[in-house]
C-alpha cells in the first residue's frame, strides 16, 4: 500500500523528507518545496563521487569504502556529509562483494540515521577537498573492457576482481572469461602476460613481479 510517485510529483510536497538511493538523474534542489533532500552514497565521500562505486575502489586497491548519508544540493555527491560507515574491503573481493556490501552496510546506516532524519536533529558538515574524486558514466565502457597484463600482478588482479560481476560481465583474458584471480608466491622468470601453464579451469600468466592464476569460467 505504497503510493508510487513520479519525481515531479514531490516537488510541492511541503512536509516531504526526500532520500535518494542510486537515481540517475541530478536532482535539481530549487524544484523542490521541502529543503530536507538527502543522499545515501555508496563511497566514503568525498572519494568516488559519481559512478561505478563497485569498480574504481578496487582498480586503486583501496583497502577500505563505505557508505554516506549526505544533504543533495546541486553538485554530484557534494552536499555536507551526516552520517559515514566504514567498512573493509577485502583482497579478494570482487565488484559484486564490494556492491553487496555496500547495501548492507547502507541499510545498516540508513536504520541508525533515519530517525535524525526525520525529527531533523542532525548535524552536517562540508566535505573536504583533499581526497576528493569523480566518475562519470563513460569514465568505464564496460563493453570494452581491456585488462593490461604490462602490470604487476596487484594491478592485474584488481583490474579482474573490479570488472567481475558476473550477472553483468566477466572479463577476457585470451580469448577466456575470467572471474577469480589469485597472486602466487612464485616471481615471474618471462615477459609480462607470458602463459606459464594453461590447464583445464586455470591460466597461470607471468607479470612485472609475480605468478597470477586467472580462474577460467
């Protein structure tokens, strides 16, 4: 017994308490009676503002993300933060772990800020410009995704794990789709991208330093 609104329906809503959750398109604040016009962001802002939240993390390794209750004003993902959750990312985490752990730890912020939200006892504060960042829509193509074996195998496996999401893609590697990657212990003696061994589930290439084995699907 939900009412479902289209956007413009909000705007005169006098009393309205507005959060948005991955729209895609930039909501304009002088639209809108109500100045209470919330964000929940997957990143920890000001880094990763914008899009593909579940990739660029990992293709810069970052060890840590999380999640942002901030105010919408006219930028993107720039209004004053409210409320931030941290979380760890782990090694092995691909963009669909990132992505899940990012609605859980959501929900999990959502449920500890809505009720400052609604009886409007909060407190905000503007994001700081150092460690700030941005992405937009074609910052990817995930049509072409090319992975660069010139790498170390760190860069390569977080090129692999910030382009699996199997229910949307997989990367390629030689003609074979790969979802998992793993470092070895065994420094590379070849070029980078050499084949040390191909068997029937693994890929095992050399890179600037060590061994990576690349699980085919």
């Amino acid at each position: 017994n939900i009412e479902i609104l289209k956007l413009q329906d909000c705007y005169q809503i006098k009393d309205l308490i507005f959060i948005s959750l991955h729209y895609d398109k930039i909501i304009k604040i002088e639209n809108f009676k109500s100045k209470r016009l919330f964000n929940l962001h997957f990143s920890l802002l000001p880094a990763y503002k914008g899009m593909h939240t579940s990739a660029f993390p990992l293709l810069n390794g970052e060890e840590f993300s999380g999640v942002t209750i901030h105010d919408i004003d006219n930028g993107i993902d720039t209004g004053n933060i409210i409320a931030q959750k941290k979380f760890k990312i782990n090694i092995d985490d691909n963009a669909k772990d990132l992505f899940l752990k990012y609605i859980d730890n959501g929900i999990k912020l959502f449920k500890k800020t809505a009720k400052s939200l609604i009886s409007n006892n909060y407190k905000s504060y503007p994001q700081p410009s150092i460690g700030s960042n941005y992405f937009n829509k074609s910052s990817i193509n995930f049509k072409k995704i090319t992975i660069n074996l010139n790498n170390t195998a760190f860069q390569i496996h977080n090129q692999i794990r910030a382009f699996a999401f199997e229910e949307y893609q997989l990367p390629e590697i030689l003609g074979y789709k790969i979802y998992k990657s793993k470092i070895t212990d065994r420094k590379s003696k070849y070029k980078s991208g050499k084949v040390v061994f191909n068997k029937a589930n693994v890929l095992q290439l050399a890179t600037i330093d060590y061994d990576i084995k690349l699980y085919k699907k």
